[in-house]
C-alpha cells in the first residue's frame, strides 16, 4: 500500500511548499498572538520568528531576501513595497503639501546627521578608505518604513510628525540610491559625462511618467470598469509593480516606485472606500508579514560569537545609526515645537534599517568596497533597529493616539448618523460610498439603510424583495469594516416613513438618490421632496451618480446668498472638507463675498485644511454660468435651501429642471442643510400658514421682476 506522507521530503531544510507554506502562515498567525500576551510589538515576534525558521537559526526554512527564486524571496519584496506603497496611498497630500517645507527640512535633517557621523566613525574608528566611508555612511541615512503599520494600526497617521516622517522617506532614501548609483558606477570604472546624463534623463522620464500617466490611466479604469472589485485590486496591484520595475529600470531601487505609485494613485482611492480596505488587508494579512520573517532570516547570531572585533563593529555601526536618527528627530521636535510623544514616533519611524540599507551594503560587498565583518555588522544592526524601531513606535505612538483622542474635536459634531434611503438597486452602491464618506470613521453608531413599503395587500412579499436588495448594501460596507443596520418601514406615504425612521433612529444626515423620469420628478419635486424636507429637518443630500466618485477631479460648489447663516452650515462644510480631503477634490466654490470669509475661516483654519479656489457668484438665477467650470470629471454640488429660511430663493425651486437638462451626465447632489427641528419647524409653520393665504407667488414674482430689472439698468449703465 502507498502511503504519499512517506514521500514527502522531511529533511532540513523542509521543501515541500505546501508545508513551508504552512508553517509560515501559522507562524504569521501565532508570532503576534504572542509577542501580544508579553506586551511586545507583533512585528518583533515575525522578525525573531526569521531568525529562528532560516538558514542560520534551525534551518527549517530554505531561502531568504537575498536568494531570488523562492518563496521568502517573492513574497518578501511584494511586502517591501507594500509597505512603501501604502505609505504612499496613506498619505493626507493635502496635508502633506501643507507641510512639505517640514518634510523637506527633516528629510535633510534625518540624512545629514547620520551622514556625517557615519563618516567619521568609519575614517577614524573603523579606518575604512574615503569611497568605502562614503558608502557605509550614506547606508545610516537610509530608513524603512518597518514600523509604519503599527502608525496605521494606531490611527496616528493623520498626525503631522507621521507625515513629515513619511515625506523624509522619499528624500533620504532617493538621495542614498542616488549615491550608490554613483559609487557604484565608480568602483566599476564607468563615471562618464555619458553616466550623468542617462542617469538623469532616466530619473526625469521616470518621475514624469508616474505622476502624469498613471492618474490618467487609474482615473480612465475606474470610469469603464467601475463595478468589478478583483479588476480593481489587481489593477493596483500591477500598477505598484510596473512603478517598481519602471524605478529600477532608471536606476533607483524600486521601493521608490512604489512609494510615487502610491502618491499618484492616492486621490483615487479614497481611505472609506473597500478597494482601500483590501488593498490594507491582503498586505497586513500576508505580503508584509512575509517580509518581516525575510528580515530576520538575514540575521546571523553566530557572528556575536566570532570574537571582540564582530562585537566591535557591530556595536559601532548600529550605535552610530541610533545617534543619527535619534539627533535628527530631536532638532526636528525643537523647531517644529512637537512634544516629546511626536518626536519617538518620529524617531521610531525613521530608525530603522532594512530595505535601501541592504542594497546599499549588499552592492558595496559585491564591488569590493566592505568586507565580511561590514557586512555582518549591518545585518546586525538591521535586527537591532527593526526592534528597537517597533518598541519606539509602539511606545510613543500609544501616547500620541491617545493625546488626539483627549482634544477636543474642532468643529465637529459630537454625533453622526447617516442613513441611506433605497429604492432603486442600481444606485446602492455609489450611494453607500457616499454615505460612508460622510460617516466619521470613528464614530459607533452604525450606517443605516432604509426601504420604505407602501401598507398594502403586497407590503409582506415586497419586505422579503427589498430585504434581499439590501443583502448587497450590507456586504459592500462590510468590506470597509463599517457596520450596516438594514430597517424596513411599512407606511401609508413614503414620506411619513422617511421622517418617522429619521426620528427613531436620531439620524443627522440622510441620503437620496435622484430620478429624472417626469413622472417621478413631477412627483418628488412637486410634492414629496418638498414635503420631506419640511418633514426632515436634518441634512438632505439627494444624489445623482452616474460615475465613481474617486475619479473626481474638482468639487464645484454652489452656494446661495446668506447660506453662511443657516444653522446646518458648519455641518455641510465640515463634511465636504473630509469628502474633498477623501477624494483628493479640491472645491471650486461660487458664492457671494460676503460667504466667502467663514467658509475660508473653516475650510482652511479647522483641520483637516483644504484650499479652495471661489468664484464670487451672486444671484441663484445665473446658476448655468457656472456651467463653463464644470467638466464631465467633476462633482457638481448645489447647497439648495428649505422655504422660509433664510438663504432661500425663488430660483431654488426650479433646479430640478436645469439638473435634467444639463447635468444628467455626470455627478451631482443637491444639499438641503441642517435646521434645528423645534424652533424652525414653528418658523416653517407660520410660513406654510402665510403661503397657504396665496401671498408668496406675488411676492416671488415681484423678487423676480425686480432682479430682471436690475439686471437691464447695469447693462445699460456698462
């Protein structure tokens, strides 16, 4: 009888994949779980789990980051630029421009200071030659981003050390790529006026292609395949490699295409979406780990043990490192004035020494330019800066989330409940993007869903029917981690159960999608949604999306006169600065002079800050002016008003006509803001009272008339 388990190979170390397959994912399971329970960040665990597993530990697993054609190998450089892209793709680029004279200054900072103590550690203690110096030096300017995902897991990302952290990456590590080219090219013989040039003209092309075709290309995917979630993924995907490949191709490592692949590809992956979700999943889960475990299988222990001479470079080396990265992040808290929790993050993020180090190091061994204890001493200092990286992240980062979360929000509101009102199923997707956009991410109320059904003979097959429907609403947010409450209400109107599901449920902002056949527009327009939003007194975007929402380029806003006095004004303003700051939209706002101070007062003095362009806009009737601003990429949105309050205009009334005629084909909301509900509704009745006595036509008549005429007597004056 044949038995297949006899067959299998058990000597070390294990060949079979599928066991070594095993054994990783279980070591990528259990490592963590345990570093956990000794309150030890999880990525020591997947490091110390490296050196134990590999090939100068116990053998078990064969290969490593350094031997291309294995597994380690293949999964170790995904997780490397992983790691680099989501960076990329994390990063707050509003933000990160506002702060891109900082991030400028500590990448210098974070070089210099490495550099030059690198420099006369290795001429004066290590008597290495100048070339040689130059080399190990530049190699303590570099920094990996190991620690990032402990920032990510901490949500301290958004915090303005993070970002100029993650901003010094690309400097530092570009300039030290550089460098290596350049020695390399030395060592070889081959510095040429010739050498210069390609090497420059390759970094020119390669910098434009990235930021000028790959927004193009991304943007013209998500438009024609906009539905289909694994196309998405392995588009990303591709694209983070073809940037890589592309980066070494013009002779820089490819963890800096990766980086740019994120940066480019970063407004069209907004942070709420599932694409982002998974993107973060699938490297958490296996690709980064994957890496970690090849850091550590670099490590070779034996060499502590080789005499007083290993211990000496060893020790020296990775000394030399921490002083330079602990000075560079010292002199960056003193004259950024961070408080001492910002500067360990930003040392913990800046400390540690992997990728761009290896292949500064690993391509000296090869020219001749190091010898075996250089080497051997980095792999140490590798190790010891990976940990010590992830305890000073840890450490300072907990301090630092916990700081933010003390503050008191700026603006904001304390609650947050957004439900989506569903009837068309075509539209439950890109109306649930939407709403999560507008959701805080933080808060714990749920995303509600809600179907109305008209009471009659019908009502008990329908609520399986829409039930059903709304399975898919359930699923999509379930791939951002949002929770979803479907409700179901059974009333005589779809009105009375819209608002009464708005009451129940205390919901601050509700969510419609747009129908532009006559009969339900006549129907809406007329009757209902005139009478849901004197019924619904919180914030009312009625949506029409006929493209996704991240391949927006601008948000065109139109604001009516005196807008700035309504009560829901902080509100809608708040939410288009995290949909803007999401998206990577900048406004393009029409409004009066007079609204243009407060909404810069919140737009670009409350975090997060966006820069919006205005356009001074002053009479609602002239509203298809702004028409010519408008492009089939951009997000109209059009902040419309309640009759009887005090931005509302005749011409508001009239938009369902103009939206229809000029604007079916691409994305718009109009927004209804929020109202206190007592005291405006006794307002909203007197004014219902004086507009059933017939006195309201004449006086917008009058209005009208009266505009006109105006009009006429400037351009006569002109």
């Amino acid at each position: 009888m044949y038995f297949p388990l006899l067959a299998i190979n058990f000597h070390l170390p294990l060949q079979d994949p599928v066991l070594v397959f095993c054994i990783v994912l279980f070591v990528i399971l259990l490592a963590p779980l345990l570093m956990k329970k000794l309150r030890i960040p999880g990525i020591i665990g997947l490091i110390l789990a490296g050196i134990l597993l590999g090939h100068h530990g116990f053998n078990i697993l064969e290969g490593d980051l350094l031997q291309k054609g294995n597994s380690i190998n293949l999964f170790g450089t995904v997780g490397l630029l992983y790691i680099m892209f989501l960076a990329g793709l994390e990063l707050n680029l509003n933000e990160f421009k506002k702060n891109q004279h900082k991030s400028i200054l500590f990448g210098v900072f974070t070089f210099i200071f490495p550099f030059l103590i690198g420099l006369f550690v290795c001429e004066h203690i290590l008597h290495l030659s100048l070339i040689s110096a130059v080399l190990v030096a530049s190699m303590f300017s570099t920094h990996t981003l190991v620690a990032y995902p402990i920032a990510s897991r901490l949500r301290i990302i958004g915090n303005e050390a993070v970002a100029i952290a993650v901003g010094a990456t690309i400097i530092t590590d570009t300039v030290v790529l550089l460098i290596l080219a350049v020695i390399t090219g030395y060592a070889e013989g081959s510095i040429t006026a010739s050498f210069w040039v390609k090497l420059g003209v390759a970094i020119v092309l390669f910098v434009a292609l990235i930021f000028l075709t790959f927004p193009a290309v991304g943007r013209w995917f998500f438009r024609h395949i906009p539905d289909d979630e694994v196309s998405h993924f392995m588009f990303v995907l591709g694209m983070v490699f073809l940037a890589g490949f592309m980066a070494e191709v013009a002779g820089v490592e490819a963890i800096i295409g990766a980086f740019m692949a994120g940066l480019a590809l970063n407004r069209l992956i907004p942070h709420t979406s599932p694409l982002m979700n998974r993107l973060e999943f699938v490297g958490n889960a296996l690709f980064i780990p994957f890496f970690l475990i090849g850091v550590g299988m670099l490590v070779d222990v034996h060499i502590l043990f080789q005499g007083w001479e290993s211990w000496l470079v060893a020790i020296t080396l990775t000394a030399s490192a921490f002083a330079g990265k602990f000075i560079a992040a010292f002199i960056a808290q003193k004259i950024f004035h961070y408080d001492a929790a910002q500067r360990g993050v930003i040392f913990g993020l800046t400390s540690a020494h992997a990728a761009a180090t290896l292949a500064v190091i690993l391509t000296g061994y090869k020219v001749g330019l190091v010898d075996e204890q250089i080497l051997n001493g980095t792999i140490v200092l590798i190790l010891f800066t990976c940990l010590v990286a992830s305890f000073a992240t840890e450490t300072s980062g907990k301090k630092l989330a916990i700081s933010e979360a003390q503050k008191t929000p700026e603006r904001e509101e304390d609650r947050d409940v957004v439900m989506v009102a569903i009837s068309n199923p075509q539209t439950i997707e890109r109306l649930l993007d939407f709403a999560l956009m507008l959701k805080v991410s933080d808060k714990a109320n749920p995303l509600f869903t809600l179907s109305v059904i008209k009471d009659n003979e019908k009502a008990s097959d329908e609520v399986l029917i829409r039930n059903r429907m709304l399975e898919e609403a359930v699923r999509r947010a379930a791939a951002t981690n949002h929770r979803v409450q479907v409700v179901t209400r059974i009333d005589l109107n779809t009105v009375s159960g819209i608002a009464r599901a708005t009451k129940e449920l205390m919901v601050t902002d509700l969510v419609l999608g747009w129908s532009s056949r006559k009969r339900t527009l006549e129907w809406i327009f007329g009757n209902t949604l005139g009478s849901l939003v004197q019924e619904v007194w919180q914030s009312v975007y009625v949506c029409n999306f006929v493209l996704p929402l991240n391949t927006a380029r601008k948000i065109v806003v139109i604001v009516p006169r005196n807008a700035e006095y309504e009560i829901g004004f902080q509100q809608w303003v708040m939410k288009l600065k995290r949909i803007s700051n999401e998206i990577g939209a900048q406004p393009l706002i029409y409004c009066t002079e007079s609204s243009i101070p407060p909404l810069l007062n919140l737009l670009e003095n409350v975090k997060p800050a966006v820069k919006p362009s205005f356009v001074v806009f002053e009479d609602m009737e002239d509203f298809l002016i702004a028409s010519r601003d408008i492009g089939r990429d951009d997000w109209l949105w059009i902040v419309s008003a309640r009759k009887g309050t005090l931005s509302h205009q005749p011409a508001l009334d009239h938009l369902a006509d103009k939206l229809n005629k000029h604007f079916l084909d691409q994305n718009f909301l109009v927004l209804y803001p929020g109202q206190r509900i007592f005291e405006e509704r006794e307002l909203a009745m007197r004014m219902d009272d004086l507009y059933a006595g017939g006195l309201p036509q004449p006086i917008e008549t009058l209005e009208r008339l009266t505009r006109r005429m105006r009009k006429l007597i400037k351009r006569k004056s002109t």
